[in-house]
C-alpha cells in the first residue's frame, strides 16, 4: 500500500511540474500581436497554429493524470470520508472544560494578559493623597 501512493505520489508531482512548464510556455491570445512586432512565434517548432492545439492537448493529459493522482491518493489515504456516520464534526464536539484551562497556566480571572501589573500601594488613593 505505501508504494503505490509513494508511486501515485510521485506521478502527481511531476505531472504538476509538467502541467506548470506547459502552461508557462503557452502563448496568450494577445501573441499575435506580439508577432508583427518581431517576436517570431510563425516560425516555431510546431508552426504557427500547431503548437496550440499540442500544448493545450498535453495541457489537458496532465491535468486529467494530476486529477486521478489526486483521487487516488485521497481513496488510500485511510481516513474515513463523511458526516456524523464516521465520527462527526469538528463542530458537533463539545467545548473543552473550563477547569482545563486554569491548570494549563492560563492567566487567573480578572488579569488583564500581557498588562504590567502595579503596586498595590501607589493604587490607592490615600497613597496619592499623601504625597
């Protein structure tokens, strides 16, 4: 089982480094005009219109190869798929105890978090009076 999603694995990732240099070396509908300019697209490999229709061809076969990698590898990846039937939602849970926290090392109630606490002497306001 581990090496056929090693292999799919392996299969998807170079499909999806294919299907990004093919995409990257296609040309826009804008090229045309690019052409007149000099840019030379009439005299290349595959002939004026024959490089489109063979690279989004081999466009289309790599998406269709990273698709079924990706399925494949999300059938045998072994966790259950679904609703409430294999185990629920996150949000079906109940929260966790508030107990839990305090004794984590959370801040005690009423402290601010990250306030820099002061004496209680200079807090009170004989102290203030007094000077």
């Amino acid at each position: 089982m581990q090496l056929w999603m090693t292999l799919l694995l392996a299969v998807q990732l170079l499909s999806a480094l294919v299907m990004i240099g093919l995409v990257l070396v296609q040309h826009g509908k804008g090229a045309d005009m690019g052409a007149s300019f000099g840019s030379g697209s009439s005299g290349s490999l595959f002939g004026a219109t024959g490089s489109a229709n063979f690279l989004s061809r081999s466009t289309a076969v790599c998406a269709t190869l990273f698709f079924v990698c990706t399925l494949g590898l999300a059938l045998m990846s072994g966790k259950p798929v679904g609703g409430a039937a294999a185990g629920g939602s996150v949000l079906d849970q109940p929260a966790p105890a508030a107990a839990g926290a305090a004794s984590s090392g959370a801040a005690p109630a009423g402290v601010i978090p990250g306030a820099i606490p002061t004496p209680a002497a200079a807090a009170s306001p004989s102290a203030a009076a007094s000077k």
